[in-house]
C-alpha cells in the first residue's frame, strides 16, 4: 500500500524544463520570457517542479506561482538584468518574486545572481538623468529604487531549501506577512552595495530559519515588523553561520507590532562590526519570549545590545520582557571588525572606548525579566580616559537618547567595560566571564536605576582596576559572596 501512495506521489508532482520554453541559457539572451511560461504552465497543469539545468539565464522579475517550486540544478544560475527597467515592482522591485500565493518553493545547488554592483551603476544613471532621485538627506537611491533578489509577500507555506543567492542591490531576501516558511542550506554572499541584509523576516508567523550560512554586507539575520497590528511571531532560527558589516542576529529596528515566541540558538558569528545580537523595540512594539542560545561569536563590535526606545513617538513606548541570553562566548577585539568589507560600517559620531554590552530601557517603561546564563566575553580592552571619560560618580550624565537611532554606541562612552544596565526590572545574571586583555579605566559592570538585581557566579579576569561591579539607584540587589559591588550617588 505504501509504495502504491508513493508511486501516486511521484507521478502527480512532474516536472518540466525551462529549455523546453525556449531558454536559451548563455548569459546575454533574457530568458525572463521563458521563466515565466514555463512558470505559468506548471501552474495550470499541475506539473509542480520547473527545472533550470546548467547555464547562465539572464531575466528580469519572474513571478513565482501557487503549488510550483523553481528547481537550479548544481552548475546552473539566474542573472539578474542590468537594467533597473527589467524588474516589476512589489513592495520593492526583486528578480524572485511572489505575492499572495501557496505552496512555493526555490530549491537546488543552483545560483541566483543579482549583479547588484552593475544594476546599481543602472540605478545611478537614472538618478543622473532625473528619472529618480535621492531621498531627501541622503546620500545614495533609496532601498525601494534597488531591486532585491528574492521579494516574498503574503504567502503561505513558502520553502527556500540549498541556492546561492548572491551581489543584490539592497536586501538579499525578503518574507512579509508570510506564514509557514522554512529556509534550509541557503547561502548568501552579497557585498556589491549598501543595505544587503543577508535575510530579511517582516512580521511573519511560523518560520524556521536553519543551517544557513550568511556573509552579508549589512544585518545577517534580520527580524523586523512594520505595521503596529503585526508581529513577528513562533520563530526558530538555529545552526546558521553569519558574518556581517553591521549586526549578526537583529530584531528591528523596525519594530512596529514586534516579535514574540522566538528561539535563536547555535550560531556561529565572525567579523561582524556591530553587535552579535541586537534585540531592539522602538516604535512601539512587545518583544518577549525569546531565547539566544549557544551562540560563538569571534571578531565583533559588541556581545548583545537589548534595548527600548521611543523612535515613533506618534503611538505609546512598547515593552521588552522576558528575554533569556544564555550559553554565549564572544571576543571583542580593539580594531575594526569588519576589516575587508568593500562598504564599511559608517564612523561613530562620538569618540568611545570599546563599547560593552547594555541591556538599556525606557526611562518611564523599564526592561523586564532579564536572564544572562553562562557568558564569557573578552575584551581587548585599554579604555583611555583620554579619548572618552565618564566618571562612575557622573552616571546621571550618560544621555536617554529614546528617540534616537538604536544601537550600541548611541549614548556615546559608557561608564562600563564589560556590562552596562540601566532603567531595568528584574535581571539575572549567573555563570558570567569577563576578561579584559588590556587595563581599563571603567568598572566591569555598571547598574543604574535597576529594580531586582541578582548576581552569582561572576568572575572579572585581567588587569583590572576599581571594582567589579558598580551601582546606582539599583533596588533589591542579591549577591553571591566575593562580588565586591560599590554604590555611588
């Protein structure tokens, strides 16, 4: 009976090729035509799996289509078109495409190539001869003028199992408003131009992110949610690999309705300029429930940055609860990490020492439930009072900044080397290494206007002056024995 069910399977899920639409496949003929057929027709008949063999298939936008998966086999690739004119619009332009559709799949060992360093030279002459222009104080074509390589939107059981997707013009691949997505084995490699968030999840349910390995020049794994009545919710992401010129794992900065229900665990971060893990809300979102595990993190900016802001002042301040970091080593070093990228991280605005990390809240909404587990970070070290100096009797001065721009060096030199806490409510931290390489002018831990403070398993390794760990207007504090804490005014 079971291979009589299997037997049905195989011949209801067929499959046709693009050559059969006549793709030509040398690189220089657009083959979108024949993407799109062949597409359209797997669609109507029922025959599931559009196959691309090997060859170099120049298109434009190709629109995937309910109960078909778009299959590269090993040695075949998708160029995107040079020409910005060549690709439809969604809610940005993209060369993978889907909207309002079921069952979708992108697989193989195949390449989808964006050429986003020649379709970006497209984008500027278009700005040159005024068919676009640059946003008002900027610098460079907006994000919605630059076509991404995979655009999803409002789909439902969506699968991206194996491809390459490489060099986009802006994000690599987005997923808005989907339910029930799995991404397994993709690999990206796009460092052609600004803003190539490596993945990109807006307000999406249902979705495991897994085995991944992301080498981006922006955000690697990215979490995001827009509108107010949205959330990014019941998410796993696990087993992935991510190198990044700005943050590794991030949730926001858009942060509109906000994340809930999410794991992140076993991820392997190198050379990334800003923060391991950024988990921010600042438009007025929840972010709660959510568990960072087993993260190694080599050649970073900054080990965890948590945050609640108040960018869109237009609706109330969100709230952060019930967040867990656990099992998390990273090294810190005293350069740039993100040395070899062609687009570099921007220049802090502020003179600063080596940032530690900050669990910061809102001065009238605290962070709540806090668990840091098991952490070792190291530093290089070698904070100069004479390149930024705070005083631990001036902590009052470091600036709220609630409305500005989330990110670990936004209210400039930090009183602490290691762990900065201010305006939180309840916050554990147990099993916690830091070793500073070089002497530091600064504490290794400062908490400031926190309710419910405990301390254990704390060890401070280095040469390190002044005492662990300093205080202020920090209530119910609980301290295993040997923690040498200082209280300040």
């Amino acid at each position: 009976m079971l291979s009589l069910i299997c037997s049905a399977i195989a011949l209801s899920i067929s499959t046709i090729s693009v050559k059969d639409f006549g793709a030509v496949g040398d690189g220089i003929a657009m083959d979108t035509h024949a993407f799109q057929s062949a597409i359209d027709q797997a669609a109507t008949t029922g025959k599931q799996v559009v196959d691309v063999p090997p060859g170099r298939y120049l298109s434009g936008t190709i629109h995937l289509k309910s109960h078909v998966e778009l299959h590269l086999e090993k040695g075949a690739t998708i160029l995107g078109s040079t020409h910005r004119h060549d690709y439809d619009h969604g809610v940005w332009y993209s060369l993978i495409m889907a909207a309002d559709v079921n069952d979708i799949a992108v697989t193989g060992d195949g390449v989808i190539d964006g050429q986003g360093a020649e379709v970006a030279k497209d984008v500027l002459h278009l700005v040159e001869i005024g068919e676009l222009k640059i946003p008002p104080k900027g610098w460079r074509p907006s994000e919605v003028d630059r076509p991404e390589v995979v655009e999803i939107t409002r789909c439902r059981k969506v699968r991206m199992e194996g491809v390459t997707l490489k060099n986009s013009t802006c994000w690599v691949q987005t997923y808005r408003n989907c339910v029930d997505l799995f991404l397994n084995g993709v690999k990206v490699d796009s460092k052609t131009y600004w803003n190539n968030d490596g993945i990109d999840v807006v307000d999406c349910h249902k979705v495991h992110i897994m085995n991944c390995d992301i080498d981006s020049n922006d955000d690697g794994i990215c979490l995001k949610s827009v509108g107010p009545k949205d959330i990014c919710e019941d998410i796993l992401v696990e087993n992935c690999k991510v190198r990044s010129s700005a943050s590794a794992v991030k949730f926001g900065t858009s942060s509109g309705g906000g994340f809930k229900h999410i794991k992140v665990r076993g991820i392997q971060i190198r050379d990334t300029f800003r923060s391991a893990v950024a988990l921010e809300s600042v438009d007025g979102g929840i972010l709660e429930d959510v568990l960072v595990e087993n993260v190694r993190a080599v050649h970073t900016g900054n080990a965890f940055f948590i945050r609640l802001g108040h960018r869109n002042t237009k609706v109330p301040v969100g709230r952060v609860n019930g967040v867990t970091i656990r099992n998390l080593y990273v090294e810190i070093p005293a350069g740039r990490p993100d040395f070899g990228y062609p687009f570099h991280g921007p220049q802090f605005l502020e003179p600063h020492n080596l940032a530690p990390s900050s669990v910061v809240g809102h001065s009238q909404v605290p962070i709540s439930n806090i668990k840091l587990e098991n952490i070792t970070i190291k530093m290089a070290g070698g904070g100069d009072p004479s390149i930024a100096y705070v005083p631990t009797s001036q902590l009052a001065k470091v600036p709220e900044r609630p409305t500005d721009y989330p990110e670990f060096t936004m209210f400039g030199e930090l009183p602490a080397w290691g762990i900065y806490l201010r305006h939180v409510n309840g916050i554990q931290i147990s099993n916690l290494k830091l070793i500073l390489d070089r002497r530091d002018y600064r504490p290794a831990i400062v908490s400031d206007q926190v309710h419910g403070l405990t301390l254990s398993g704390i060890k401070v390794i280095g040469p390190v002056t002044g005492p662990a760990v300093v205080v202020r207007k920090t209530r119910s504090i609980h301290a295993s024995k040997g923690i040498g804490i200082v209280r300040v005014q």
